[in-house]
C-alpha cells in the first residue's frame, strides 16, 4: 500500500500561472484534505472533503479550488498563482469516526514568483 | 476560532537529556493528537489522546492530555538523535476537523 501520494513533488510558477496538485489514497478512506504549512504556522486547512461528491471550505480557501474526483482522488487548484501561495501543500485521508486521525502524503513544495 | 499554541518553539538538546513540550489553548477538544515530522516528510501520527487526565506512554515519550481537556504535554526521556524532528499537536473540535498547533522543533545532539 502507498498510503497516500501527491504530484508533483516540487514546483515552480510565475505569477498568474495556473496549476493542479493531485492527491490520491489506497486506504479506502472516505474524508480527505488539503492543508498548507507555512513556518512557525503549523498546518492550515485550505479544504476538505467528508465524502465522495462533497467539498467544504476549510480556514483558508481563497485563491484555491477542489476537485473530488472519486472515493480516491482529491485535487487542489491554483487559477492564478500569487506569491502568498508559495508554501509546502499537504493532502491527508481519514477514516469515518470520532478521532479524525489523518495520514499524510509527503507534500507539494511550491514556489511562486 | 480555536488557537493551540506550543512550546517551545526550538529546542536543542544533548543526547540523553530529559524535555518537555506543551501544547495550550482556552478552548475544549474532544481528543488532541500529536504527530513528527520530519524533513521533506508528511507529518505521522504518533498518539490519540481522549480523556481528561489520560497519559499515554509510546517508548520513551508520555503524552498526557489536561483534566480540561484544553492542554497537552510531550515528554521525552533521554532523547536520542532520532527523535529530532517537528512535533505538531492537534485538537478535534467543531465538525470533528482538526486545529494544529505551530509546532515545535527539536534537535537533539549526540
């Protein structure tokens, strides 16, 4: 099992430029997110997903949309890149119960300039 | 909005020394969690802590969550050089989502 995997691993924009962070787990897991971290910010929740075909806002969803593509795939995108977007992404699964205990993939670090 | 602030925000230390890490906030969680991370990694859950007053042992480190359920603490006993890395703390609050703390970096020399 690879747990959960996110591509690409690094990235580089220019200002305006557009781009899509894919997401996907093998644990069969129904809620997945996407957080960003920022130094000395801890992880900040941009959006989530409780459930195949739902999306919710998290703490910080401007400038981002999601995309749940299946029970496996959670995508995060960027329309138009600014360089407050520059951050290390992270996408995490749970299970459906009352601890919320998330795994995580190994992250998107993104520059934008 | 729920806060968790930890502390320290560094720390560096000598293999074998004793630490404390702790994790405050004025409000209530339903469970807190704490998770390393450790460079160009994803953070992984180390412990689950549920019940006012609970102490979790894992190896060398004991985690014990506040009669209130509003603080945490992370106690590690003669650290090693493995145990460096970023420890965040988590609490579970309204629709079950998570509030992470700013984290806490620790470096441990041999």
């Amino acid at each position: 099992n690879a747990g959960v995997t996110q591509t690409p691993k690094f990235q580089v924009l220019k200002t305006g430029q557009s781009m899509t962070l894919q997401c996907a787990q093998d644990m069969n897991h129904n809620s997945m997110y996407w957080y960003r971290q920022d130094p000395g910010m801890g992880l900040r929740l941009i959006y989530y997903s409780a459930s195949e075909g739902t999306t919710d806002k998290g703490e910080v969803p401007n400038g981002y949309n999601v995309s749940r593509l299946n029970k496996r795939e959670f995508s995060l995108r960027l329309e138009s890149a600014a360089p407050s977007q520059t951050s290390v992404y992270f996408c995490a699964s749970s299970e459906t119960g009352p601890y919320n205990e998330q795994f995580f993939g190994p992250g998107t670090r993104l520059t934008v300039l | 909005t729920q806060l968790l602030e930890q502390s320290p925000q560094f720390l560096s230390i000598q293999e074998g020394e004793n630490l404390t890490v702790y994790c405050n906030s004025s409000s209530v969680f339903s469970s807190l969690q704490w998770y390393r991370q450790e460079p160009g990694e994803g953070p992984v859950l180390l412990v689950t802590v549920v019940t006012g007053g609970e102490v979790k042992k894992l190896k060398r480190l004991t985690f014990q969550f506040g009669d209130a359920r509003k603080d945490s603490s992370l106690h590690i006993t003669a650290a090693q050089p493995g145990d460096t890395g970023l420890y965040l703390c988590a609490g579970a609050g309204r629709g079950n989502m998570l509030t992470f703390g700013g984290g806490t970096r620790l470096m441990v020399k041999p």
